[in-house]
C-alpha cells in the first residue's frame, strides 16, 4: 500500500472509531470522555501506522513508543477524571448553546460541535507520528532523532509531574477554592500543557529524521501549540480561573504563562 493510502485507511479507522464514540455519548448524554480519545487516538493512530509498515526499525519503534507513552498516559489520566468527575462544564456549555440558541438535538449538537470537529484536527496533530512511522522501514537513529526523543521524554515525564501534583493538591480539602503555585506549577501556569508543547516537537524531530515529505507535518506541532498557547488550552482555562480563584490574578503577575521560568517578585510576596 502507497503513502496515501495507508493514510487514508487510518483516516477512516478514525472516522470509524469517532462515530462508534459518538453513538455511545449520545446515549449517556456526555461528550466529555472526548478529552481521553484525543490523547488514546493519537496512540492508535501511530499503531495503525506501525502495523502497516512492513521493516520496521530502530526510528519506528523510537517514533510509535513515545506516541503511545503519551497518549495512553493522557489518556488514561483523562478518562479517570471524567469518571471521577463527570460532565466538563465547558462540553455542557458549548451543547447547551447549540441546543438552546441553534435548536439542535443533542446527537446533532454533539456530532457536529465535538466529535466531527476533532477528528481533522487529531489526525492533523498525528500527522508527524502517521508519516514518520510509514516512512521509516530501516531507517537508523540519528542525532536530530535523539534530540527530539529527549525532548519528547522531557516533555512526557513534565506532563506527567504536573498532573501527579495538581492531582494531589485538588486531592486536600483544605486547597479548595486556592491556586497550586508550587512544584512545576511555581515555574509555569501550565506545565501540563508545556509537556504537550514538548512531546509533540519532540516527536516531530524524530520523525523529521525520515526526510523532507514528515517536514510539511510540521504543521501539527504549529497547530497544537497554537491551540495550547492561544486558542482553546490556556486563554480558556484562565478565563475560568480568574472568575473563580480570587488569587490566581496575582499568581498570573508572578508566574510564566507558557515556558518554565523563575517567578516574578510582586508587591504581595
């Protein structure tokens, strides 16, 4: 099977698997496990890869393990939540405004603003894993592969800390209704979200060791870092934070939005 195709094959194991998704939301009346998938798909999507690949190699091995080390992480990280936590408030509110104001059911309102929306967009952000998978055979590891595995791990094991810690924190009664500013969170305001940032740069340079045509799948990483940085990660959830935490205006004047950094001095501490 050429490039293309096997692309497409996973394209519509994708579409597949959001429709199956899709079906069972409408019968719980939740989309919000949809936050797990994203992270499971792109796990799955690189598997599909890697078994279509008939050599694979030291690169693919390297490129499919550190996709699915950080989407069966996230993922299973996500799924426990939801099932902790149930309905995300923003799922409900985007439903309820296309049920209310647009006069949508909830099964159309549900496939056409969740899940038809995410499957471009994952197989986009999967894109670098997808190509760098099929394109591999028996590629050897260079230093831009290594580099970028580092990097990716860096990015896993950051992702990993920063949940363990805000988990922990929530965990205390005590911290109800106060902003975790220690551990990572002293550094950066999202280092779940920096850990994403990282991963997935990471996991584009490995597969840029494949050649010129994983280049143009640079495109995820660019798109994936605009989302956590300007669009629906980090301006979202602050806009949340700063109608609910009282304090987290203050922690926004000391701490680095994005990239780790030290903490600013402010009048207050």
């Amino acid at each position: 099977m050429n490039l293309l195709g096997s692309l497409g094959l996973n394209f519509g194991l994708l579409v597949a698997i959001m429709i199956i998704l899709w079906l069972i939301s409408v019968r719980i009346r939740d989309v919000s496990f949809i936050d797990a998938f994203w992270a499971y798909g792109m796990a799955i999507m690189a598997s599909a890869a890697f078994m279509q690949t008939a050599n694979p190699g030291s690169l693919a091995y390297m490129i499919w393990a550190l996709t699915a080390l950080w989407g069966i992480r996230l993922g299973t990280h996500l799924f426990l939540r939801w099932r902790k936590e149930g309905i995300d408030p923003r799922y409900k509110k985007i439903l309820g405004h296309a049920m209310d104001k647009q006069g949508m059911s909830f099964a159309k309102a549900a496939l056409l603003r969740a899940w038809a929306m995410q499957i471009p967009l994952l197989f986009m952000v999967c894109l670098p894993a997808q190509l760098g998978i099929l394109l591999a055979d028996a590629a050897p590891v260079g230093p831009v592969a290594i580099i970028g595995a580092v990097i990716a791990l860096i990015g896993i094991a950051f992702e990993t800390i920063g949940d363990m810690q805000l988990k922990t924190f929530r965990s205390n009664p005590a911290n109800t209704g106060k902003v975790l500013d220690s551990g990572l969170w002293k550094y950066t305001r999202h280092p779940n979200y920096f850990g994403d940032f990282c991963a997935w740069w990471g996991i584009w340079l490995v597969a840029a060791q494949t050649g010129w045509p994983v280049w143009i799948a640079i495109v995820g990483p660019l798109f994936l870092s605009f989302t956590l940085m300007k669009w629906s990660g980090a301006p979202l959830l602050e806009k949340s934070l700063k109608k609910n935490r009282p304090d987290y205006v203050d922690y926004i004047e000391r701490t680095s939005g994005f990239f780790p950094m030290p903490p600013k001095k402010t009048a207050n501490r």
